[in-house]
C-alpha cells in the first residue's frame, strides 16, 4: 500500500460524475476521439488484407469494390440523418449505440464466410460509423465550454480520424499476415468493449431542444439513388460495357437523385440544405475535396494490391511501403496554414492538386512494383499535395459559410470526405476492372471458360492457377499480373487527369470576387 494514499478520501459520487469536472472532459473526448480513430481505421485497414480475403471468400471484381467502399458509402448516405436524429433522440445514447453496433458488426465481419455476408457487416460497420461521427462534434460542443479547451478537444477530435485512416494499412499488414483478413476486423472489438465501459459513465446525454425535422423520405431517395448510380458503375467495369440492367439501375439512379434534390429545394428544414452550393467557393471547395480525398483513399488501395498481386509483397511489407506516404500527408496537412499564408488558398489549392497529379502521373510513367524507390518521390509528392488540398479544402467548407450555418456546413464537409472516400474506389475501381479484364492476354493452354474465370479479378485467377499444370499456371500468373500492372497503370492517369482537371477548375472558380468599385476581396 502506498504511504499517504490510503488516508486520502475518496470523491463523493456526486463530484465523480459532474459533467464539468476537468478529468471528466478529457475522459469525454477520449471516447469520441477513440470512436472516431476506428472509424478512420476502417476505412482503410482491410486493404492489406484483400488478397488473402479473395483467396478465401473468391469475390469477383465488382464483389471486391462493395466490400471496399459500401463501408463509406453508407456512411455518407447516413452521417447527416443520424446527426438529425442524435439531436432529437440523445446524442449519448447515438454515440453509444454506434459504438455497439460497430462492436458487433466488427465481430460478424470477422467471422464471415461468404461475400454477401462480409458485404453486409460492411454496410453495418458504416451505418455504426455514422452513428458515432454524426454526434461527436456536439457532443464537444456541450461538454467543453472553455474557448481555448474546446479549440483543443477539436483539434484532436479532428485528427483521430485522419490518423485512423493513415495508419489503417499498417495496421491490418501487421495482423492480417500473421492472424488472416478476419484479424484486421477482430481488432475493433476489445477497443470498442473498452470505449463503450467508459463512455458509459462519462459521456452525458444532450438533445436539441428545438430538434430539426427528420426527413425519411429524403434519407431513403439519396441512399437508394446512390447505390443504383454505383450499382450501375460497377456492373459496367465487370461487364466491360453497359448492357441492359446498368442502363436501367443508372437511369433509376440519377432519377431517384433528382427527386431527392427536388425535395431537398422544397422543404423548409431539408436533410441537406442544397443553397449553401450556390456560393461557388462552398461548392468548389467541396469538390476539391471529393476529387482529392477519393483519389488518396483509391492510392492506399490500389497501391497495396498492386505491390502484392503484382509485385508479391507480404502484407506487412506493403503496409510499411505505405508509411512514407502517410507521413508526407501528416507533413502537407500541418504545413497548409503555411502554404495558404504565403500563396492564398486559391494557388495553394490549385498547385497542391497540380502536385498531387504530377506525383500520379509519375506513377503511372514507373509502371513497375519492384522499383520502390524511384517510386518513393512521387509517393512523398503525392501525401504532402493531397495533405494541404484535404486541409485548406476543408477550412474552405467552413470558411465560406456563414457563422450561423457552420453545423451545416461541417455536415457537409464530413459527408465530402466519405462520399469521396467511396466513389474514388467505386470509379477507379471500375476502370481498373475493366481494363484488367479487357488486356488479360490469351493463355497457352486455357480455355475459354478458364479465360473467363481469369478475367474476373486477379485473385480469380491465381486460384486456378492452383488446380492447372504448371506451365499453364505460371503463364496465367504472368498474363494476370501483366493485366493486373495495366490497370493500375491506367488509373493511376485518369486520376491524374482528374486532379488536373479539378485544379483547373479551383483556380478559375475561387479568383477573388470583385466589388462594385473593382477591387478584389
């Protein structure tokens, strides 16, 4: 026994659960920012673990994509419902709930044995992420009522989960190679058992006391309108061509979208207050976003199943290959202020992107795994550009509403980051299905039903590689790898051409605005 401690009273309960004691705050934004640094890491940690995944589970190509992105998709389609709901329900008891949900779908992922199955615990992951992210930010609102505390709190919560999806394909090389694919979800659930105990005691409940109205009928037309677009998208990159169903599930997409636009523009209390896009800072800005956040997101991805299909890493090794460009976007996203104070947000924003692009392209010219360290440049280029769009894209969102719109403009902001997140995989994804199957050469010995199981993705064809001669199988392996090194080549530029499209645009669009004498502001 300690000397001293043992005579030392202890607080009555009463002083223990004070919502304002300072121990009790920071207990408060160890649970959000804990909930949210999971969130980040799921959004990333089972690209490491794909190939043993589809050696398992054998999706096809367009399988693969949904259980990549349907984690970020549903996530965007919910985050600003559940926020609406958190307000009117309890934003602890959303918060808790999400964590809960995560916990159990985290398990059920884990454990599944079949691509529908994984599908699902996906999309359930998603609907639980965006229970935990809708809340957290009011949450800290209400506990944190010290100016500069609160600047703080932000300021972490902020980074947990940029951190989470920064370290996510570490994480799951560390796990994955050693324990499987399931690990890299198994490792949410002692973290979420240990996040709820605590938020449990200390996370107090709030609501708004003028809630706004929940609009179902919104949230149901957005939801459906994107995943028949996405849908659509996906079968036409495993068909190579659109046929029939894509162009009717992509025609009741974009209706269904429109519909929810309209409804959005008639309502008082709209799910997404569309007129915030009419100032084109706000919408440019958003798109920056979009554009720069998928294409990092579908980097990390591709990037890992190319060094490992193509370049037969381990998945330790390409989580490692990952860090250098990890680390220079946590050196772009510090130096933002720095960059936007000596060039403005207009050029900053414009030339990272140019950056970030010129680095993709470089990709693309290397074309070949095994040369990391030429390719160590434009990975270091393409984290530091991607760093300060993703920052000063961000302050943009916020800084081009007004004050009094700053909640909806931060739902907005979060729902950029998701929605790219998913559609940068959804699209290049697409491509890269597309053009693998379109370029897979004719295999000496192969058939044409084992040529069209081949086609379907690279795992595919590895798997039978396993059951043919062989010869037959090392030229198949040759062959898919051959295609498999085509497709990351090709997207890797189109999302160069993407980005320099995206910069042309945020320089034409956020000129400084002119006043009635002409000068600029």
């Amino acid at each position: 026994m300690t000397k001293g401690r043992a005579s030392a009273p202890a607080p009555p309960p009463a002083e223990r659960e004070r919502p304002d004691t300072p121990r009790r705050r920071w207990l408060v934004l160890a649970v959000v920012s804990g909930g949210l640094l999971l969130c980040g890491i799921d959004l990333t940690v089972l690209h490491v673990a794909v190939p043993g995944m589809s050696r398992d589970l054998r999706p096809s190509g367009a399988e693969l994509l949904w259980i990549v992105d349907v984690y970020s998709l549903t996530l965007a389609a919910l985050l600003v419902t559940c926020g609406t709901l958190g307000d009117r329900i309890g934003r602890r008891r959303m918060v808790l709930g999400g964590l809960l949900l995560f916990g159990l779908a985290s398990a059920t992922a884990a454990c599944s044995d079949s691509v529908p199955q994984l599908i699902a615990a996906r999309a359930a992951l998603g609907v639980g992420a965006a229970m935990i992210m809708a809340s957290t930010a009011a949450i800290i609102r209400v506990v944190f009522t010290d100016d500069r505390e609160r600047a703080v709190a932000l300021g972490v919560w902020t980074s947990a989960h940029s951190v989470g999806a920064t370290v996510g394909p570490l994480v799951g090389g560390l796990v994955a190679g050693r324990w499987g694919w399931g690990a890299v979800f198994l490792v949410n659930v002692p973290v979420v058992v240990a996040v709820l105990a605590v938020g449990a005691r200390v996370v107090p409940e709030s609501r708004n006391p003028v809630p706004r109205r929940w609009d179902l009928a919104g949230v149901v037309l957005s939801a459906t309108g994107l995943a028949s677009a996405v849908y659509a998208l996906k079968r036409v990159g495993e068909r190579a061509g659109a046929d029939g169903a894509a162009l009717v599930t992509a025609t009741a997409g974009a209706l269904l979208l429109y519909a929810f636009v309209r409804r959005q523009r008639r309502l008082a209390e709209p799910l997404l207050d569309l007129s915030l896009f009419g100032d084109r800072r706000f919408a440019t800005a958003t798109v920056c976003v979009i554009g720069c956040f998928g294409s990092y997101v579908a980097l990390l991805f591709f990037l890992t199943q190319w060094w490992q299909q193509a370049g037969e890493y381990s998945p330790l090794r390409a989580g490692l290959a990952l860090v250098p460009l990890a680390g220079a976007n946590a050196v772009g996203a510090v130096t933002a202020p720095r960059v936007a104070s000596r060039w403005g947000n207009r050029w900053a924003l414009t030339g990272s992107l140019a950056v970030f692009a010129a680095a993709l392209a470089l990709i693309a010219a290397v074309g070949d795994p095994s040369r990391y360290g030429i390719l160590l440049v434009p990975l270091l280029a393409a984290g530091c550009g991607a760093g300060v769009v993703m920052t000063l894209g961000a302050d943009s969102i916020m800084g081009a509403a007004r004050p009094e719109r700053s909640g909806e403009a931060a739902a907005v902001q979060e729902t950029s980051f998701e929605l790219g997140a998913g559609l940068g995989v959804a699209v290049l994804g697409t491509v890269l299905t597309a053009v693998y199957r379109t370029t897979l050469p004719p295999v000496p010995g192969l058939g044409p039903d084992g040529r069209a199981t081949a086609g379907e993705s690279f795992a595919a064809a590895a798997d039978l590689a396993g059951r043919l001669p062989e010869q037959t199988a090392h030229a198949l392996l040759r062959a898919a790898r051959h295609a498999y090194d085509r497709g990351f080549t090709v997207v890797s530029a189109v999302a160069a051409v993407g980005l320099v499209l995206t910069a042309a645009t945020a320089a034409v669009l956020l000129r400084p605005r002119r006043t009635p004498t002409g000068d600029g502001r």
